[in-house]
C-alpha cells in the first residue's frame, strides 16, 4: 500500500472531475436547448469542450481505480468530496460561470473541508494481514 500515490491519484481524480464539471457547464451555457439541437446553429468549440469534459470524466475514473489499490475506502471517498468545494469556488470566482458567493455556501465548502481535514488527519493504520485457517 502506497498512502503517498494513493492521496496523488486521488488529488488527480478530484481535479479532473472538478473540471469535466466546470467543462460541461460551460458547455451546456452555450448549446441550445436539446429540443432545438436539430435546428439551432450549435457551437462547435462548445460541443468539444463538451467532448474533453467526457474524456477528463474518464481519466478521473482511472485516477480513482488506482487511488482505491493505494487508500482505504474512507480516507479516498472524503477526498473525492474536494470537488464540490472546488467547483464551487471556481464557478464563482471566474467570471465566466457568472455565479456568485453566498455565506450559507461557502459555509458548507468549509465544513466540507473540515471534514476533509479530520477524516484525512489521523495516521492510516496497515491493514491486518489474514491467516489461513
């Protein structure tokens, strides 16, 4: 078990997911409505972003794969919720995304990391090994 690889990867998968998640809302701002994909003009650039936004999806979850060999269940899931505050920030801090900050949201990312921070902060103990009987 590789605590240190196992925490990279899972960083990984976060950052990936965080931005597959800001890729296809900005995607999703600049196609029309499904109902008029056969007949409104469509944004090619917007359509490709849409496209890597699937491809980071997809190396997320291989990121993930190879954080689950490495981590335990509990300490790897809590860092997979880094993406929630991460996307939130992101979204309201570019302008692009034209979101906005609110207390009671930003309160939440920050208990989000809290959690985090506590789950994360205890030593991983070695798994036991298993006897044959």
């Amino acid at each position: 078990m590789n605590l240190s690889r196992g925490i990279t990867f899972a960083l990984g998968s976060v950052l990936l997911v965080s931005a597959a998640q800001l890729g296809m809302r900005w995607s999703m701002s600049h196609l029309p409505q499904p109902e008029q994909w056969l007949s409104a003009p469509i944004d090619l650039t917007a359509v490709a972003v849409v496209f890597l936004a699937i491809v980071a999806y997809a190396l997320s979850m291989l990121c993930w794969l190879v954080a689950l060999r490495d981590l335990p269940l509990g300490r790897a899931y809590s860092l997979l919720s880094i993406s929630y505050a991460l996307v939130y920030l992101l979204a309201a801090s570019l302008p692009l995304f034209n979101e906005t900050f609110s207390l009671t949201k930003s309160l939440g990312v920050a208990l989000v990391i809290l959690g985090v921070i506590t789950i994360n902060s205890r030593p991983a103990r070695a798994p036991e090994s298993r006897s044959a009987p």
